[in-house]
C-alpha cells in the first residue's frame, strides 16, 4: 500500500513568510508525528496527534509553530514569520497505533529559509 | 531525562565483519527501542525494534539487545555488506508517545 507521503520536498521561502506542510499518512493509521531535522542530527519531536487532537506538543519550538490535523488523517504544519534557522527538513510519521508502536517515515520536506 | 547517547559517531568495518553500535539512555519509563536506517538523502527507515519485556531480537543479519537494568541497548549486523553504509539512529519512547532519536552513527563498509 501507499506509503506517509509529503508535500511540498522542498520549499524555499523568505525571512518573516508563513508556510504550510503537509502529511498524508498511511491509510488507517491514527496516530501522526511531525519531526525536524536538521543536517547531521537525528530527527527531533514536534508534536503528536492521536486522531484530531494534539495528544503533546511538547516540542515546538514557539507559538510561530502550529500543527493542525482536522479530519484525523491529512495533517498540516504551519510556519509564521519564518527564520533562517527554521531551515532543516520536517519529517512527518504515522503509525497504527492499537497495540503497535512502529512508526513509519514520509520522505520529508526540505524547508529554507533565506 | 530524555536523552539517549549513541557511540561511536562513525564507524569502518570491512565488508563481513560485524558491526556494533551502543545506545544509553536515561527514562526508566522507557519501553520501546526502534533502530532506524537513514540512506543519504532518504527518509529514515525501521530495520528492528525490541520492547522492554525482551532482552534480545533477532532478524536475519541483525540483533538487538536491551539491558533495561542498565538502561542500555546494543544493535548488531553481521556479515557487513555494501549496502549496510548508512546513519543508524537508535531511539526510545514510552510507546505511543513520542520517540527520541540518538546522535546517529555513520556507518562505512568498505569493499
């Protein structure tokens, strides 16, 4: 079956824009994860939906970061005012959940901030 | 805590020796250990997992250990081949929860 997929690869935006990312996680999967990665580090925690509601969002950064999943299925994650240092790759993960813990990988978009 | 150290940051081994790379972490509610493969370029990918109520997994030409006393876990591949050389990351999380990735370890395997 179709795999997490991720729109758009790769966005290059300005200083101080607002952009969107999205996920289509795997069909039936209930819980979804945003990461970040940045280069020659390991994928970092943003934040975690079970179904609609954001069950920790531990991880965000600040309030210019915000993760939206409506229906529980596509999730988007949004950017105000961006900065340079927002550059990395956003790494989206959707598992099973019911008793299954593994979580599985979209192809990541490439953000960068100029 | 949360954090997971992961040694060594690189590693060389020659094409069918074994490979091992060791991961510490701190969260004693911890009980989920996946170990993800990241090709350059590529998304990471889920080679093996082991919960806490296992000690040792095994798939193939790779095994992981769990020493939850210690609050260690080790993954091994054996008989290295080509196509092994890529970062692994080990990580842990309390289940459902969030997982926390190590530092990664890029490994060679040279032909």
């Amino acid at each position: 079956g179709a795999g997490v997929s991720q729109t758009p690869s790769n966005k290059v935006t300005e200083k101080g824009k607002y952009v969107e990312l999205r996920c289509d996680p795997i069909s039936g999967h209930t819980a979804l994860y945003w990461y970040r990665q940045s280069l020659g580090q390991g994928p970092e925690f943003l934040i975690y939906f079970q179904g609609t509601g954001a069950a920790d969002d531990s991880g965000l950064p600040n309030d210019r970061f915000f993760a939206v999943r409506p229906e529980g299925s596509v999730s988007t994650l949004k950017i105000q005012r961006t900065e340079r240092g927002d550059s990395a790759v956003y790494l989206c993960a959707s598992s099973p959940g019911q008793g299954t813990y593994e979580q599985y990988f979209g192809p990541g978009t490439r953000l960068t901030v100029t | 805590g949360e954090n997971v150290e992961q040694h060594p940051s690189t590693l060389s081994v020659q094409e069918g020796d074994s490979a091992v790379i060791k991961c510490t972490y701190s969260d004693s509610a911890s009980n989920y250990f996946p170990w993800y493969k990241q090709e350059l370029g590529k998304r990471p990918q889920l080679i093996i997992d082991i919960r806490s109520n296992v000690g040792e997994k095994k798939d193939q030409r790779i095994a992981v250990t769990l020493n939850k006393t210690a609050k260690h876990f080790s993954l091994h591949i054996t008989e290295t081949q080509p196509e092994d050389s890529a970062v692994y990351f080990c990580a842990h999380s309390g289940g459902y929860q969030k997982v926390t990735f190590g530092t990664g370890t890029k490994l060679q395997v040279i032909p």
